[in-house]
C-alpha cells in the first residue's frame, strides 16, 4: 500500500528534524502546508511533485554532506 504525501512528510520531518513550519515554508512557500494537510487539505498534483523533488533535493545533499539536520532553532539556542 502507497503512502499518502502526508505520511512521507511525518517521515521526512523526523529524519530532518525540521519543523512543520519551516519545511512547509522551504519547500513550498506555505508554513501552514503541514497544519493544513494534518487538517484535511488535499494537495494538487503541482504541489505534489515540489514537495517530493524539495524532500529529495534535501535528501541528496544530506547524503553528500551538505546538509544536516536542522531541527528547531528555538531548542538548539537553549543549549
């Protein structure tokens, strides 16, 4: 059975660890894209593939070394 978009998010927000927010704003230009998906939105076709090329642009230059983890700002300047 195929994953919905919003299940290969879930997943890719704790590989990340990026907040909702923050890839929804990186990857689409729209902070609530999460919230909203989490709320019953139906995503577009369109919108399906940014998202999918925005995870594995991520993805490939994680495993180039280019990027990391972010995780939340707001936790990592308490440290």
């Amino acid at each position: 059975m195929e994953r919905t978009l919003l299940q290969r998010i879930e997943a890719f927000l704790k590989e990340s660890a990026m907040p909702p927010s923050v890839f929804g704003r990186a990857a689409v230009r729209d902070p609530r894209l999460v919230s909203d998906l989490r709320g019953g939105r139906e995503p577009g076709g369109q919108m399906i593939c940014r998202v999918e090329h925005f995870m594995n642009i991520w993805r490939a230059e994680r495993h180039a070394g280019r990027v990391a983890p972010q995780g939340d700002r707001r936790t990592r300047a308490q440290t």
